[in-house]
C-alpha cells in the first residue's frame, strides 16, 4: 500500500489536494469507530441480568437499553447503558464525518500512492497512471459516481447508528429499528462500493468487499429468517461487525495515503532548501 513513486514530479498539480489536513482529518474519523469493541466489552462487563450476557445470544441493542425488564423473553439489565449508547453516537459520527471531509475523487485515488491527478486537456477529472497515460474518462468518471455513493451509504449507515444511540431498544420506538436497519444495510452496501474501488489498488480492498459481503449476507439471513435462529447475537453481530473492520480499514487506507503525500512533500521542501 506504500509502494510507489519515491518523489513528487515538479510540475505536477494535485486534484485533489491529497495531503489536505481535512482528508487526514477524514481518515481518522473512520478509524475511530474501533472505539466500539473496547465500549463494548466494558459494558458487557458491567452487565448485571439475571444471566451472564452472551454475545452469541444477547441482542447488541440490549447492551444499551435504559432500564431493566424483559423484553421479548430475555432478561435484561446494562447499567453501562449510557457508555454503550454513547459509543453508538460516537462510531455513527465518525462515518458522517469521514463521508463529509473525503472527496469523492479522493476514494478513487486513497489506494494508488504516486498516482496523481493533473490538470491538462483533458480537464481536471482526467486521471494519469505512473505511466502518464490518461485514463479513461468514462471509466474514471464512473469511479467518481461508485465513491460517491459510498460516501452517501456510509452517512446514512452512520445517521443510523445516531439514531439506535438516542432511541434505546426499550422505549418500544420503532425509530430504533429504522436506525438498526440504516446501519446494517447501508454500511455493508458502502463497504461493497469501496471494496470494489479499490480491488486492484490494495489488498485491503479484498477485506473490505469481504466484509460488505458477509454483513449483507447476515443481513439478509437475518430477514428471511426473523433472527428466529439458535444464537441471535452471533446472526446480528455478523451483520455489524464486519461494517466496524471495514470502515476502519478504508480509514487506515486513506491516512496511509495522506501520510504518504504529505512525507514526499517534505522530502520535496527539503531538497529545494
């Protein structure tokens, strides 16, 4: 993911602006929503039901209701409720903020250090290879579309998360389903978008399509089967876990590239000093 031009071309003008503090900015608000498993595990830690939580049978929306009770057979009570919403919030607001900051174009370019874009006859949407050749127009243009969708997914998977955090499971709303459902399958849909981008940039690419793909699958499980199966909380944390890895490896790809950018421009400064 490193690999790549060792120097910055003299006359070459960036589109955008790769080594942009909003872009590292960016990439570090996707990769704050690891924070997740460590509130996770704290909470469930505190967990205080008549039987020890299990994830493989423990709804995860249990962890943050706001009272004891049963709800749907299950007893539950999450004196860490608070923290557990909390960390919902916090992961819901890092992806919006990582789709608000990263451009469009820049998802197309995040996995392919030393590619840049320049302007020239073709226009600013005109991309060049190490090899100087242009790209296709029509195909970088498509990239262009599949990222920004991914950027629109990834808001939406995070709005949801928000809400899930503010609308506890036990105020009976169904707001917090609506949220549950915006994460789950808006989040596997954008991490599809990026693994696909980025297939033959990184080998991360892989993981994230993976990881889009079994969240959608749990998904869809999950829907045909009413999360009527003999461990709820696995189903559910396949659908929800790999969105949390996937996110957090396209933050680690584009903060990898930031860095990168902004190195070779201090290597840069440093030679004409």
């Amino acid at each position: 993911m490193t690999a790549g031009t060792t120097e910055l071309s003299a006359g070459a003008i960036y589109y955008p602006d790769v080594a942009a503090t909003r872009f590292y900015v960016g990439a570090l608000a996707k990769l704050s929503v690891l924070q997740y498993f460590v509130a996770e595990s704290a909470v469930i830690g505190a967990w205080a039901g008549a039987d020890p939580y299990s994830r493989r049978t423990g709804y995860i929306s249990d962890l943050g209701a706001s009272a004891c009770g049963d709800f749907s057979g299950r007893d539950v009570c999450s004196p860490a409720h608070v923290l557990m919403n909390a960390s919902f919030v916090v992961q819901g607001l890092g992806m919006i903020v990582g789709a608000l900051l990263l451009g469009s174009a820049l998802l197309c370019l995040a996995a392919r250090p030393g590619v840049p874009l320049t302007r020239g006859a073709g226009g600013p949407d005109q991309a060049r290879g190490n090899t100087g050749r242009a790209q296709n127009p029509a195909r970088w243009s498509a990239g262009v579309a599949a990222a920004a969708a991914a950027r629109l997914l990834t808001g939406t998977a995070g709005v949801g998360t928000v809400i899930v955090g503010f609308v506890p499971e036990n105020t009976g709303s169904p707001w917090h389903v609506a949220g549950a459902l915006m994460y789950f399958a808006a989040g596997a849909l954008a991490l599809l978008v990026i693994g696909w981008l980025w297939l033959r940039q990184t080998p991360l690419g892989w993981l994230i399509l993976g990881c889009g793909a079994v969240s959608l699958a749990a998904l869809v499980a999950g829907g045909v089967t009413g999360m009527h199966v003999p461990e709820p909380g696995t189903l559910e944390r396949l659908m929800g876990y790999p969105i949390t890895v996937g996110v957090a490896a396209a933050g680690l790809v584009i903060a990898q590239r930031v860095q990168h950018e902004r190195t070779l421009r201090k290597r840069a400064r440093a030679r004409t000093r």
